[in-house]
C-alpha cells in the first residue's frame, strides 16, 4: 500500500480542541491498493480530531455509495455505504498499530496518514453478499435468472426423491 500524501492530516500547528477534514473517496483512491471489487465509488469521509496534549482521538464516518456487481447475476447497482469507528492516536517511542482501535506514532511526529483507516472504513462497510435490490424484489429483468428459473427443481423431482430404490429396501430389512 502507498499512502497517498492527500489523505495526510497535519495535527502540529493544531489547536486543542475539535477540528473537522473532509476527504472525497473515488475510484482513484482505491487504485493504488489494486482492488478490483468497485466499478464506481462516490463517497465522503468526515474525520473528527479531539486535539488533546498528550492524545488525539479521531472519529471517522462514511456516507456515500459504492457501484458493486450482483453476485447472483452479475449486473452493476449503487449500493449504499455507511460506517464509523474511533481511533485513539498516542505517541510513543515507534510506531504501533498493533490494537484495532489505537495507533502509537513516534514523539516528533507531526503528521498521520489516513489512508489505510479510509480503505478499512468503506471495504468493511460492503456487505459479503451483494444481492441486487431488483433481485430482492423481482424487478429485475436478467436473463441469468431467467436461467435459474427454468433450472429449478420441479415440484415432481421432489416426489420421485422421497420414493426409495427398491435395493435400498433389502439393506433397510437388514439393519433391523
């Protein structure tokens, strides 16, 4: 992963206090971590710094929408993102990110990368199964599930099923 020097938060110059960035997230900002999963990506990140002398904590939210494929048909749909989580940045003699929820920097520091926070924040925000909403309510007009219908079982194959082989009667007589 490189981190890209635009999702760098200057916290030196900063005041105690609250102090609010805002970040676009594109499909360019998903390129540099080669992930193909996204046709598209619209999305805002708000991250909130509570400037304190010996800690920062940052509150990162998501809203925005994602264009994924169906994994049921195959078919590109927006789906809508959200998400937040906390971070607790402390300093320290190197670098940690061992915890999920804190990161120690080096004292000295005077700047912190958000990049791989923003990546977490929408790729965990994605559901596993994307199903297409017209899937979901039969709007959809696909001919892959045009396939699948005329694939299903049929209401007869369930009968047959719970007829049994006759050979498999002799073996039943046997374990009693």
């Amino acid at each position: 992963m490189k981190a890209n020097a635009d999702f760098d938060i200057q916290f030196s110059g900063l005041k105690d206090g609250v102090h609010t960035f805002e970040f676009q997230l594109t499909e360019s900002f998903f390129e540099t971590f080669d992930n193909e999963e996204f046709n598209a990506v619209a999305a805002k990140a708000v991250v909130t710094l509570h400037k304190e002398p010996t800690l920062i904590e940052a509150e990162f939210s998501l809203a925005g929408h994602v264009n994924v494929n169906c994994d049921l048909t195959n078919e590109p749909f927006d789906m809508g993102v959200s998400n937040h989580f906390q971070l607790v940045i402390k300093f320290g003699p190197a670098f940690s990110d061992d915890h999920d929820d804190m990161i120690v920097l080096p004292h000295g520091s005077h700047q912190f990368n958000v990049t791989h926070q923003l990546y977490e924040l929408v790729v965990l925000s994605v559901p596993q199964k994307r199903v297409h909403p017209g899937v979901e309510d039969g709007s959809l007009d696909s001919e892959v599930l045009d396939k699948l219908d005329q694939l299903k079982p049929s209401s007869n194959s369930h009968a047959s099923q719970s007829e049994t082989d006759p050979r498999w009667d002799a073996l039943k007589k046997l374990k009693k």
